[in-house]
C-alpha cells in the first residue's frame, strides 16, 4: 500500500522537477538571446546606416551582395526565433500554416550559401580579370544575381511546399500542431528536402573552391607584394568557414529528431548551429573591413560618450 500510494506522488514530483527546470530554461534562453540579439542587431543597424547613406559604398557591388547578407540573416534569426519562442510556448498553428512557414522560412535558410557563392564569383573576378572587373561586377549586376539566387530558392521552398501539401490529407489542413522544424509528411518530402540541401551546399562548396584554387594561384603569382589578392584569399576562405558552419545547421535537424521536449537541447542546439553562423556575418566581413570599422567605432564611442552618468 505504501508503494503504491507514493508511486503518484513521485510521479508528481517528478514532473514539478522537470516542469521548474523548463521554467528556468526558457526564462535563462530568453534572457542571454534578447542580449545577445541587441548586440549583433546594433551592429547591423550601424553597418545598414553606413551603406545607405554613403553613396560610393552603395555603388560597390561586394557591399551590395554583404548588406543583402546581412538583411536576410537577420530576418532568418527573427523567423527562427519566432518560431522557437511559439515552440517554448507550446503555441499551436494550423497545419497548412506550418507548411507554409518550414517551406518559405526554408528560403532565407538557403539564401546565405547562394550569396556566399556569389560573393566568392565576384572576389575571384576581381583578382583574376581585374581589366573587365568594373565591366562584369556592377550594381546593376549585383542586384540581377540577387533575384536570381531569390527566384531559385523560392522556386525550390515551392516545390518542398506542394510535396507536403499533396501528401497530406486536405481535412487535415486546419488542425492545429506545434511547428517543428523537423517535422516530417512522408519520407518522400523528406528526401526531397533533403537532396535540395545537399545539392545546394554542394554547389555552393565546389564554387567556393573552384574561386578559393584560382586566387590562390594568381596570389602565388604576384608574390606576398599583392595585398589586395592575398586579402581576397582571405575572404573567400572565410566564405568556406561560414558555409562549413552554416553546413553545421543540418545537425540540428538530426538532433531535434530525438530530443523533442529536451528544452535545454534543442535551445542550445538553435544558438550554436542556427544564430552563430549568421551572427558571425557582420563580426567577419563587416568589423574587419576599413568601410565600417570606422563608423562602428564612432557608433561605439558615440553611445559611450552619450550614456548617462
């Protein structure tokens, strides 16, 4: 009798346990993200305001391709935060909702490999024509490449989003779920959202390397006197990091696979394959580069000089 009556109580105890330790969690994630976010966010704005209102950086194509990066990382971390904050939350969605949220979220998710291959294209131009540079890499040329790499992904998060549609049931549209990035129709949908990953990373990587090869070449060419050609080797092998890292988010779909719940997991999970690849964007290209680093400076002493006593 005493095992069995203090069977439910532990039961109770348990839960409460589990219950206070999620409780902690998503106050603590909500915390450090909102901090962390202010940061980086700052930091985009200064870089946002230094581009739009300098006229000869918003004639350079390289800064053009570097805003358009900055501006979908930022709405793919608003997006995804969103979405983990409706999942702490326990807030449910339509189903067709859902659909439509993991198959055009899934854009800005392939947009920064697209624009990190872009980006090395027009650095390998660059060292490698310099003559026909200022011919083939306008503004002009910048913003075609732009909606191109847009009319891909969207082309390619319809086509994930008719494969989830006609796989489902049509009476199921208005149930309401949690939206999980990992949740799956039918393995069909899932090898289709699959290949279009690997694919896309894929080509994205042998562009990366194909330009990484040849600046290396010509950078061996004319000697460690070229700093510009050993600058753009830098880039293009800081683009091949940030693709690794972002390459890295597909770990967090194996791993949300079998801690659902796991509270702890999946946030950390989020920040470390998900926020720190994107956030990595203006920390690498834009601190480091002599456009911003002045302004972000002045930004910097402006706000210390100006915050109160």
């Amino acid at each position: 009798m005493v095992n069995s009556s203090s069977a439910p109580e532990n039961v109770t105890m348990m839960f409460s346990y589990t219950q206070e330790v999620d409780d902690v969690t998503r106050t603590v994630f909500l915390i450090m993200s909102l901090l962390c976010f202010s940061f980086f966010f700052y930091l985009i704005a200064v870089m946002l305001k230094v581009f739009f209102t300098t006229p000869h950086i918003q004639e350079n194509p390289r800064y053009i391709l570097f805003v358009h990066m900055l501006i979908n990382d930022m709405l793919y971390i608003i997006s995804t935060y969103f979405m983990v904050l409706s999942y702490m939350h326990s807030i449910d969605f339509p189903v067709i909702v859902c659909f439509i949220i993991q198959s055009y979220f899934g854009c800005f998710f392939l947009m920064t490999p697209y624009n990190l291959a872009v980006m090395s294209l027009e650095r390998y131009i660059a060292i490698c024509f310099p003559l026909r540079h200022l011919q083939l890499c306008t503004p002009n040329t910048a913003k075609y490449a732009i909606a191109v790499v847009w009319v891909i992904g969207l082309s390619l998060s319809t086509v994930n989003f008719i494969t989830m549609s006609y796989f489902t049931e049509r009476t199921s549209y208005f149930l309401y779920e949690l939206c999980g990035a990992t949740k799956v129709v039918s393995p069909i949908q899932n090898v289709i959202r699959t290949v279009i990953n690997i694919l896309s990373f894929t080509m994205v990587a042998l562009i990366i390397l194909y330009t990484y090869i040849n600046v290396m070449l010509v950078a061996r060419k004319v000697g460690s006197g070229g700093s510009s050609t050993l600058k753009a080797k830098k880039t293009v092998l800081l683009h091949a990091l940030q693709l690794l890292l972002c390459m890295a988010s597909y770990i967090s779909n194996t791993i949300e696979t079998y801690v659902n719940y796991m509270y702890f997991l999946i946030f950390s999970n989020y920040v470390l394959f998900t926020c720190v690849p994107r956030l990595l964007s203006p920390l690498i290209y834009g601190i480091r580069d002599e456009a911003f680093q002045k302004h972000i400076r002045k930004a910097c002493t402006m706000t210390y000089v100006c915050r109160p006593q």
